[in-house]
C-alpha cells in the first residue's frame, strides 16, 4: 500500500525567516514546496484565475509584461479585508491541488511546505505538523523598515494586518526562533530534522498496518 508523505507545514509572519529555514531544511535533502511560487504559477497570464483576479481587483496588479504584480496585490489585500477574502475565494480551491500534485512527486521521508498563509489558505488539512518561524514584533518591524525601505508607520500596518503570534502559535506544534542568529537557527532546523524522520518513519509504519487517515500529531 502507498502511503502519502508525511507533510510538515512551515509557516510565520512577513520576515520572520521562513526561507532562511527552509534553505537549511533543503540542504539536509529535505523536499522543499513553496506555495507562493505555485500561487504565482497559478496567477501566470495563461493559467486561471488571472483574469478573475483582473476582474476583482482591477488592472493595477498586472506587470507591463501582464504578470500578476504581487506587491501590488498583496498592498491591497493588507489594506482591505474584504479583499483578503475574495482573494482566498479565488485561489483556494486551486492552490489544494498544487500542492498535492507537486508532493506526489518530491518525494522524501518527510515534506516541508512553506505556507505564510497557513492560517488564512485552509491548507491544514494537508498536514501533519505545523512549524512556526518566530520572532519578536518588534523586529519584524525593524527587518522591514530595513529590506522594504517602510516607515515604523508603514511596517507596523504591514505586521499588524497578519494574525497575530497568539494565532500563529494555537496551530503550531513547532516553533524555531529567529532572531538574527544564523547558527542557531541552523542547529533548531538539525533537532527538528532528526524528530521528524522519527515521526515520518512512525507514520508510515502506522500507515502500513491501518487504513486510519493521518492527523495532526501531538
């Protein structure tokens, strides 16, 4: 019998360094997959729902080239919530099917999916584990200021339109501090990296012997 990966869903707020996770995750041969590049592939001028989101959200969230401007989109969905759940009404239902189609063919012993909107896309159904990227707010705010250019005002808003840590860490199994300490983080991502091939093996052993549909883990 064929089991499903077993799929760890790696999410945190703006700059929080969920990339910077990730890319150690990669480098012990973990699969990577990155929603929001498939949220891009979705929105590219061939494939639906561009010209829905055209609709919706005007012709301003285009390139020249007729691409999706994502800084664009995303100012606006972070100005106006009513925009936030349209956009997820658009692509959803689309980005499930994604995913499933890139982890079938990854492959790995377990999955890291980066999914900053894990909260807001309905994703969780897909995972096993949840892994928050974490910092203080304030040094959100700083990281910001510092790679966008954003006033304290501007990046607060920014910050402040994403749920809030408490959120984040009511769905989390995990955590991995970052606070600028690049080794530190490193060596959270080899702990976790151990506990979850544990986990994996767990549950595809598990998964071998039952028909029972996997959950989320203690």
């Amino acid at each position: 019998m064929s089991t499903k990966p077993f799929r760890i869903g790696l999410t945190g707020g703006v700059v929080t360094g969920k990339s910077t996770a990730a890319r150690f995750f990669g480098a012990l041969g973990v699969p990577i997959i990155d929603t929001e590049q498939l949220t891009r592939h979705a929105s590219a001028s061939d494939q639906p729902p561009l010209e829905r989101l055209v609709e919706r959200f005007g012709p301003s969230i285009l390139t020249r080239c007729g691409r999706l401007d994502t800084p664009t989109l995303r100012n606006i969905v972070c100005s106006q919530p009513k925009a936030r759940v349209d956009l997820e009404a658009l692509t959803h239902p689309a980005m499930g099917a994604l995913v499933e189609a890139q982890s079938a063919t990854c492959g790995g012993p377990y999955q890291i999916l980066i999914i900053p909107l894990l909260l807001e896309q309905g994703l969780g159904q897909l995972l096993d584990r949840v892994l928050l990227v974490d910092c203080e707010q304030d040094l959100q705010i700083q990281r910001l200021q510092i790679r966008d250019g954003a006033t304290f005002e501007q990046a607060s808003a920014i910050v402040n339109a994403q749920p809030s840590r408490s959120a984040r860490l009511r769905v989390t199994h995990d955590v991995i501090t970052n606070n600028g300490d690049m080794s530190a983080v490193r060596d959270q991502v080899a702990a976790l990296h151990v506990r979850y091939l544990a986990l994996a093996h767990h549950s595809n052993h598990r998964g071998t012997h039952s028909a029972k549909a996997k959950g989320r883990l203690a």
